[in-house]
C-alpha cells in the first residue's frame, strides 16, 4: 500500500489497470451467463472456454511487438488501444441486443477476443513504465505483489457483485457491455492525467538509447519477429537464476492447478471433509486459498520478503504434501483449510517475487517478450498436472491419485531444498569474497 500512495506514476498505472480489469470481471461473468442461457448452451460455454485460451497463443508474440513499440509511441498507443477496447465493447452492447443467432455469437467471440490480445500487448508496454518508475528489488516486489492483490481482490469481488447486478438489472447484458466500455475510457483517463510523466520517462529512455549508440557506434541490424523471440528464449534459458525460478514456478503451478479439480473428485464421495455439504465445502476450500494468496501478495514485508523463491518453493511444497496426505490417509477437514493455507500463502509472492527479478535483470529491449515466455512456459504446467493426476483419479482412484500427487510434492520439496541451500552457500561465498573498506 505504501508504494501505491507515495508513487504517483505507479499508482496512475495500477489504478488504470484496476479500473480495466473491474469491467473486464463484471463482464466475463456475465457473458457466462449470456452463453448458459443460448439454446445451443453447451456448445457456447465450451467455445467462450476455448476463446479464452487463444490470447495464450500469442502472447510472446505480444510481449516482442510490446518490446519494438519505439518509446515515443508507447503512450500514445496505451491510450489509443484503451480507447479501441472502450469502442469494441460498445459495439458489442449494440450487438448484443440482437437475436441470438450463431452468427452473433461469434462476433461476441470476436471481440472479447480482440480486446484480450489488446489487454496483453498494453500489459507489456504497462511494464516499460514499471520498470522506469520503480527503482530496486523492494519496490519492484511490493508494487506487483500490491496489484497481484488487489487484482485478485476485484475479482472475487466483481464476480460476487456481476451475479447479483445480472438479476437485478433483469438480464440486461447490453448494458453490462457498455459498463466494460466505461472502465475503458476511465483507465486512459486515468493515465492521461499524469502524460506528461510518462512521456518525459520515453524521452529520457529514447536519450538513454542515443547516447549508447554514439558510444559504440555500430550497424544497426533489422531483426525478425522470430529471431527476436528467439533471442528472448535464450536469455532466460542463459540466465540461471531467471531459469532456476521458471523451473521452480512451473512446478508450483503443476501442483497448484492440479489440486482444484483432484480435490473436487474426492470431496463428491467422502462426505468426511464436508462442512454441511458438497458445494459449501468447495466455497470453504476456495476461500481459504484465495484469502491466503491475497494476504501473501498484500503483505510482502512479513518476514518472508527475506526469504529466496526457493526457500518459498519449499514452503509451499512441504504444504501441498500435507495437503495430499491428509486427503488420503488423516482425513481430517480442518487440517484440509489449515494445509491448504499454508501451502498457497507462499504462492502469493511467488509471482511478485519472480516478475521483480524479471525487472532488475533484463534490459528494455527484451523485458516484455522475456516476462511473456516465462509465464508461457510456467502455463503449461497446468494442463500437464490437471491431466496426469485426474486421469490416475479416474483409471486408478483418487486415493492412488492423492499418493502419487504427495510423492510429486514431497520430490519438488526435495529439489526445491537443493536450490534453497546451493543459493545459500553461494551468497555465503560471494559476501566472504566482498572486500570490505
């Protein structure tokens, strides 16, 4: 909270991005609801789940078009692009009242898509500021652990908020796409109170890159979408600390994503875990876990801060087996809430952590494709653990399922360990070889 209030810029960029992201809540929800309702119901929540997934395909693709936006243009294409999303949406409220045809459907589709791949490409320019206005690790960590946060915040919220306005406003979809639009035009209202800082920041970077070239005078070479991708894909693979926390994060989230759906499969049968019922106990568990992430990303001075990802990683594994093993051997729903907190507590500064280091070691030219394909890449986890450990549950049972899922976490805990204690030894060394005055 503090570097919210004291930092003007970084507060005009979360507040915008916040603004953005309540219209954007409020209306996936709805449009949920919108698709429910269709004659062809399963057919449309299965597309609006696919439409979902496609940004995910082009983002490094985003990330490296965000990193070649020259840095005079930045800002004028971050207000722009809001204001196309602000008109996409309106233009959907007006379709939307249309017959429900197919047709229209897909155009629905369209733009939610559009105004996704949107949101994605203005993220990375977003993280140029960032980057400028924020000045060490401290800062770096506590700014995207505040958003992280208060992200997750507006979305338990809004989503809470969008199934009671639905049916209070009797269905009226048009205008919950106009509301979107709104949040649009707010966030680059938002931005362009404090232009003229951004646009100074551009100016500095732009002088900053001149004075590097007079220095070292050289061709310059055009480089292809493909080569630039390329080379963002080796600087994290070359960067063994970068690379180290991927892995380690990509664990967290194969493990982390796997357990929704695992314990799913198990409460429907055992009503031992049940507090009342089937769906009261989900919300329980549900609760637990996003309270936990929230206060972990919210407070980031609690100790922990001082603490290294993989000391976190760690602590987090050690969790998810006492999770697991109580899910199949103690059986016992109070330690469920209790495990299942502190496991995902330290999954709230994961993220924050690991985008902090992103910051400090990666240049501007490579920033926004290089923190793209490292959350490409710790994506994939989640359909990878979903797959694994659902299908032991469904060919075997999900007894099998949550022995083998505690003997992956208690490994991962193990190699997470390692790092934990080679990083040790190394700053150990490194502050022996350090002269002192």
């Amino acid at each position: 909270m503090h570097i919210f209030l004291t930092n003007r810029q970084f507060r005009a960029l979360a507040t915008s991005s916040f603004l953005s992201r309540i219209g954007s809540v409020l209306f996936n929800f709805v449009f949920l609801i919108y698709a429910q309702g269709l004659p062809y119901a399963t057919q449309a929540l299965s597309l609006v789940a696919i439409a979902n997934m496609v940004p995910n395909f082009f983002m490094i693709a985003n990330g490296y078009l965000a990193d070649r936006t020259r840095a005079t243009k930045r800002m004028p294409a971050l207000l722009g692009l809001r204001a196309v999303q602000g008109l996409l949406y309106v233009a959907l409220a007006i379709i939307i009242g249309h017959s429900a045809t197919r047709i229209v459907f897909w155009g629905l589709l369209l733009i939610n898509i559009a105004s996704d791949l949107i949101a994605d490409y203005t993220g990375g320019l977003v993280l140029h500021y960032e980057q400028h206005f924020l000045h060490d690790r401290d800062e770096y960590q506590t700014a995207m652990g505040f958003t992280t946060g208060v992200g997750s915040i507006i979305s338990i919220v809004f989503q809470a908020l969008g199934a009671s306005l639905i049916v209070l406003l009797n269905h009226n979809y048009a205008l919950f796409g106009l509301i979107n639009a709104a949040s649009f035009v707010l966030a680059a209202g938002v931005l362009m109170r404090d232009r003229r800082q951004f646009v100074a920041a551009d100016e500095a970077e732009v002088a900053a890159q001149v004075s590097e070239i007079a220095a070292e005078p050289q061709t310059p070479q055009k480089k292809s979408a493909v080569s630039g991708i390329l080379a963002s894909l080796k600087l994290v693979a070359a960067d063994h600390v970068i690379f180290t926390m991927m892995l380690l994060a990509l664990g967290v989230n194969t493990l982390g994503t796997a357990i929704d759906g695992l314990t799913n499969v198990l409460l429907a049968s055992q009503r031992v875990f049940w507090f009342g019922n089937f769906g009261t106990t989900v919300a329980v568990i549900s609760i637990a876990s996003s309270v936990a992430m929230i206060t972990g990303a919210l407070f980031m001075h609690d100790g922990l801060q001082h603490f290294s990802l993989a000391t976190l990683t760690v602590m987090t594994m050690v969790g998810l087996t006492l999770f697991a093993c109580n899910m199949f051997w103690w059986r016992n729903r109070y330690l469920m809430i209790i495990f299942m907190f502190l496991a995902t507590y330290p999954i709230g500064k994961i993220n924050p952590r690991l985008s902090s280091e992103i910051m400090i070691r990666v240049s501007p030219a490579h920033l926004a494709a290089t923190a793209s394909v490292l959350q490409t890449c710790i994506m994939l986890g989640a359909p990878i653990g979903t797959a694994i450990f659902l299908g032991i549950a469904n060919a075997v049972s999900p007894t099998i399922a949550w022995a083998a899922y505690a003997g992956t976490a208690a490994i991962l805990s193990v190699f997470a360990l390692i790092v934990a204690l080679r990083e040790h030894k190394a700053n150990a060394r490194a502050a022996e070889l350090k002269p002192t005055d």
